[in-house]
C-alpha cells in the first residue's frame, strides 16, 4: 500500500524520520509545504533517504516548490508537483487535493484537515476537526501500485486546535442568538488588518534578503625551472631561446723586474818565469824536450816553453854544464807565482842528483779575478718570477674591473691569460756580466662576462606568461631565483626558477547576475568555482536568492594568499586560480 504523510511547517527531520519509521506501507509520500524546515538543506533528504533505504521503503516528495524538488531529486528521491501527481489523477487547481498538495492549510496543524479537502465536507461531519473524535485514514484514490492510499494526517500544532474526543457533549444554553459585532470590534478588525497590510509590504520591501560573502581561492604558478644562457654575439634577451648577451672583456697586462745575477766570470793569467837546468852526469850529453815539467817540493808544475840541451860534466876541474830555458806554470792563477829556488823537480826519468833545475828568479805574472755575470738558472727564474707577477695583475684587473660596465658579472672559470712576450730575448741575457739584470713581460688576458638582471627578466616574462586569461597576477606574490651560474668553457646557463600567485578577475555585478534567482545549492554550485561562498539568507526558511537587487549584499572578501616561495609543495599550472583584489558591492 502506499501511505501520504502531510508534514507541517516546523516538522524536523527526527519527526520526519520517526514517522517513516512507524508506517508499514512499503510507498510513502511525504508532504511538504512552502517553507518547510526539511527543504533548507540536502543534508536532510539525504537522511531520509537512507532511513527509508535501511526500512525497505520507497520514499517520495510532494512538493509545489522547484528548489525544494531539486534539493530531494539530488538526494536520489522521486518528487511530485501535486498529490494528483502522485496518484497518477489528474491535478486540478480547484480540487482539495491539489491544494492540499501545494501545502494550503499544512500550518493549521491537520494536514488531514487542510490539505485532503475538509472543505468538501460539512462541518461536523465525520473525521473533520469539528468533529467528535479524529479523522480516521482513507483511502482516497489508486497510487501507480493499485493499491489504497493512506491518509496520514500531520499533527496538531496546538491542544487547542485538536478536535474534542468522541462522545464529549457540546452543551447549549437557551435559544441561540444571532453574533453581533460591536464597533470596537470592528476598530480593532481593521487595525489588524492595517498592520498586515502595513506587513506584507514590509515584507515586500524588505523579505526576503540574502548575504553572499566570496573569498576567493588562490593557487601557485610554477614553479617553472629554466636555464638562461649568456651567449656571445648577442645584443639583446631572446626570450623565445633564454638566452642573454655576454660579452669577452680583455685587459694588457704589462710587468718587469731587476733581478740579480748569481753567475761568476773568472780571468785567471798564467804565471812565468825561467828555470836552470844543470848537467852532472860525466857519462851523457842531457837534452830536455820543450814542454817538460818541472815542479816544486809542494808539487805546483811548470813546463818548459823551450829545448835544453847541456853536455856532459867535467870531473876535473869538476863543471855541471847548464842551460836556461823560459817556463810558465801549468796551471794559470796566482797557485803559480813561486819564489826564486822553488823548483827543485826535475822533469820526470831524470835523476834528480845528476840534473839538477832551479828557478833563479821569481815566477811571477800569475792573476785570478771573479766577476758577476747572468747565468741561465738567473734567466729561468727571472721568467718564473715575472709570470707569477703577470698572473696576480691580471687578477687584479679582473678584481678592479676596468671597463666593465656597471652590473656585469666576470666569471672567473673563463679567464685566460694569452702568451707572454718578454721584453728581450731572455737567451741574450745569459753570459752579460753584471751583477743585475732586468727582465719584462707583456700579454693580453681575457674574461667572459655578463649582466644577470636580464636572466629575472626573462623568468619573469616567462611566469606572467603561464597566466591564463580571466586571471590577474599579484605582483607582490613574483618570485625569482636565480641559482649559481653553471659554466663549461666560455658558455654560462643560469638555473632559474620562478613562482608566483595568480588570482581570478571577479565582477559583482556579473555575479549577481548569474546567482539571481537560483536556489541556495545551485547558487553555491556557481559561486563555488570561484572561492569559498557563504550564504545567509533571511528568514532562515528562504530557498532562493532573491531576484531584488535591494535584497541580494555581495561582499567579495580579499584572498588569503600562501607563501610562493618553492619549497611549499607548490602545484604546477599555467595560470588557473582564483580570485582578485578584494571588491565590495552591496546595492
């Protein structure tokens, strides 16, 4: 069978549930009235729903209002414009039926009553609230499971209202007399008929109002990595290729130094003199050959520059014939200046008691003199020095920049010293006496450099680019990095990154416009593509925005915006976000 509950106004979803719990039809229609507290949220379907899900029953909503049928559609329930509907009748405007189904008289506290057609039946008749005791269910009409349909009146929202229970006697009192109506009755009738006009216009003016209050979401952009290059040959940022002009800087270099001279030049000059030589030897002519050595007892040498030749000794009268010859010292330096007498020695194989030799005069003429002279280890270490000199002045070039323009970086992984040129040809040095010496050399060094402001420039042209349209960037929220250069030769790629914040171009008015009218979840649905929306609408019973202006406040409340920086799980996109600068808008 199929039963039809009428709710009130103020039923709640407990009372709701705990009548679908207590009836044992298998198809239940549940009734409700304009403004009834079960079609403020989704929530409430949902539950009713799966209450019906868990008894086994097939739950459906009867309802004249559309957002009220669109709330219970989306928690899966079937939902009927009219009772009729329902049924399966024909819906017609005038019948009790159909009114009761637009929830006419679900407030007077008897749904049975109000909204089934008391007004069909004369007062006091059976099951009316006049009656003696309550209406019984019916069965009124076939529902599309042919089988009876239960009446299940709502209850009644004050004892007052209830009908009196059956048997009571209603007790009367002499004959009955016609109801006046004295004029301040009717003062006061129409006083509150003022006020209620004087109401529904308020009501009119100012019932029902809406607060719509949107903070919009904000995502990140990137982070987005990219590696610039600075290029030779270029002289302007190529975004499309990241690159960036470098530029080869060169700077002369010119160092030169007296350097002492640790080689010695000696001249030495041979001594000479004469020498005697003298026969004894009775039995021989002695002839001594050119060239014969002849020394002293500690050994110093002298050879002979000419022949001696002598004849053999007398022995009566005794006579050692003699000679003189011109001698010089073997050895040149002062070792060979001797005294007279000095050479003894006669020449080797000569007996030294039969010839005898001695220089009758001092042996003179023998020098020795040392001066300073350049050597090749002198030359060498000249070199080694001067180039030690040139590497530390083209440091401090670099170091002084000279002609770099202003912001320009020099990487130091580029430099290069060219070949020195001395300023003699070192070989010509070596031999020269003198006790200094000078020394010079010239060279070019290069070094690669480059302004690193246009690698931001292109980051940050490359992240305003990822901005997609109907999205403004917050400028505050750009962030460049730019990493430590990385350099293989003369080529230098700068790691870049780059983040920032992105936020939706909002209009109010479009807003309103695309709001008004709708039901509070479908005005949600909209506004929840753009941020976090909060609707508050007054009285608490109301189900749609209103289509006043005068009654719709749009407040656009300013983002909360994260951190870009890129260490903050940031999520890659190419400009979706949300909301802009906060806007304001309330008619």
């Amino acid at each position: 069978m199929a039963a039809i509950v009428y709710l009130d106004v103020d039923d709640e979803i407990t009372s709701a549930a705990a009548r679908l719990r207590t009836l044992a039809d298998d198809r239940i229609a549940m009734v409700l009235p304009l403004g009834s507290r079960l079609a403020t949220s989704r929530i409430n379907f949902r539950l009713l729903a799966r209450e019906a899900a868990a008894h086994r029953k097939t739950l459906e909503i009867v309802t004249g209002d559309a957002s009220t049928r669109a709330l219970a559609a989306s928690a899966g329930l079937a939902t009927h414009t009219s009772v009729a509907a329902f049924e399966g009748r024909p819906d017609t405007a005038g019948s009790p039926v159909g009114r009761g189904a637009l929830g006419v008289g679900a407030a007077a506290g008897t749904g049975a009553a109000a909204g089934v057609g008391a007004a069909a039946e004369p007062p006091g008749a059976a099951g009316s609230p006049t009656s003696s005791g309550p209406r019984p269910p019916q069965a009124f009409g076939r529902g599309s499971d042919d089988a009876p349909t239960t009446i299940v009146p709502g209850p009644y929202s004050s004892p007052a209202l209830a009908p009196p229970r059956a048997g009571t006697p209603v007790p009367q009192v002499g004959r009955p007399r016609p109801t006046r109506i004295g004029a301040r009755s009717v003062a006061i009738i129409l006083a509150v008929i003022a006020v209620l006009i004087a109401g529904v216009a308020a009501a009119y003016s100012f019932l029902p109002m809406a607060t719509v209050t949107l903070t919009p979401a904000v995502d990140r952009l990137g982070p987005i990595q990219l590696s610039v290059t600075a290029q030779s040959g270029i002289t302007q940022p190529d975004p499309t290729r990241l690159l960036v002009p470098a530029q080869t800087f060169s700077f002369d270099l010119d160092v030169s130094e007296t350097f002492p001279s640790t080689g010695v030049k000696v001249d030495e000059t041979t001594a000479t003199g004469s020498v005697t030589f003298a026969n004894c030897d009775p039995t021989r002519d002695v002839s001594i050959a050119q060239g014969a050595i002849v020394s002293t007892d500690s050994g110093v040498q002298f050879q002979t520059l000419q022949r001696a030749s002598m004849k053999k000794a007398r022995i009566f009268p005794p006579d050692c014939p003699g000679d003189t010859v011109p001698v010089q010292a073997v050895v040149p330096g002062t070792s060979g200046n001797v005294p007279t007498g000095a050479i003894s020695r006669p020449p080797p194989g000569y007996d030294p008691s039969l010839l005898l030799v001695k220089n009758q005069t001092p042996i003179t003429g023998g020098t020795h003199t040392e001066t300073k002279q350049v050597a090749q280890v002198d030359v060498d270490a000249a070199l080694a020095a001067l180039n030690d000199k040139l590497t530390a002045a083209f440091g401090e070039a670099i170091a002084g920049a000279k002609g770099v323009p202003a912001g320009v970086s020099l990487f130091q992984e580029t430099k290069a010293l060219g070949v020195a040129t001395p300023s003699v040809v070192p070989a010509t040095l070596v031999g020269t006496v003198a006790d200094t010496f000078q020394l010079g050399l010239t060279a070019k060094g290069t070094i690669v450099g480059a302004d690193p402001s246009p690698v931001s420039t292109l980051a940050d042209a490359r992240i305003r680019s990822s901005v997609a349209d109907g999205f403004n960037l917050v400028e505050d929220s750009v962030k460049i990095e730019v990493g430590t250069p990385l350099v293989t030769g003369s080529t230098i790629t700068f790691p870049v990154t780059a983040t920032a914040i992105a936020t939706r171009e909002l209009d109010v008015s479009v807003l309103r416009d695309r709001i008004r009218g709708l039901g509070l979840p479908q005005a949600r649905t909209v506004l929840g593509a753009y941020g976090t929306v909060t609707i508050v609408v007054w009285p608490d019973w109301v189900t749609t925005i209103p289509t006043n202006d005068a009654r719709l406040s749009f407040t656009i409340k300013a983002p909360v915006l994260p951190s870009a920086a890129p260490g903050a799980s940031p999520r890659a996109s190419a400009g979706r976000s949300s909301s802009p600068a906060p806007a304001t808008g309330a008619p």
